[in-house]
C-alpha cells in the first residue's frame, strides 16, 4: 500500500509522464495522426502550454477521428462529450457530472 502512495506522490511531483516540453513534441506528431480516438493524458504535468499545443494540433487535423479526451468521452452510462462532434458542428449535448474531473483536465 504505501508504494502504491508513493507512485501516486512520484506522479504528483511531475517525475513521470510528460511535461510541457514532452506535449508540445507530442502535438506535432498528432497533427498527422488519423488513426487516433482516445487519448488520455491525465496525471501528466503538460500545463497549459502544452494542453494547449496538443488542443491546437487535434483541431488542426481535418482528417482526426478522437472521440475520446481525458475520459470526458461517452460511455454507456454517462453521455460525456464526442469530441467527433465538435468538428462537424453535431454537439448537442455537454454532461460531465459524476466524472471526479479537475481543472488540470480542462486545460
């Protein structure tokens, strides 16, 4: 168990994942993907400059199919978000109640 809090506290600090740097190098490559429809990068330290290069690359891509971001996307039973419909213009409906989502899930 208390390894189990030591790898969420190892996390936390921004000694895993990727940070800002990482999501900008990231985004570059998303920019040509169109195989892609979930990406999650929770627990990573990508701030805003990085959530936004990475938002920046997938709204560029015309040919992208996510659906998916920060598990924010729909499930059986929660509608969640089909970031799909945000490009076409067909988003109807937002409902991310119940999700335990916070700010850094946003960004």
């Amino acid at each position: 168990e208390d390894s189990k809090e030591a790898a969420m506290e190892f996390a936390n600090r921004g000694m895993y994942g990727i940070e800002v740097v990482g999501a900008i190098f990231l985004a570059h490559f998303l920019r040509l993907n169109t195989s892609l429809t979930t990406f999650n990068f929770r627990l990573n330290h990508v701030e805003k400059d990085g959530a936004k290069a990475l938002a920046q690359s997938l709204l560029g891509n015309a040919q992208t199919v996510l659906q998916t971001v920060n598990t924010m996307g729909p499930t059986k039973m929660k509608p969640g978000i089909d970031f799909g419909h945000f490009k076409t213009g067909h988003l109807t409906t937002v409902d991310l109640s119940k999700r335990g989502l916070d700010d850094d899930d946003f960004v």
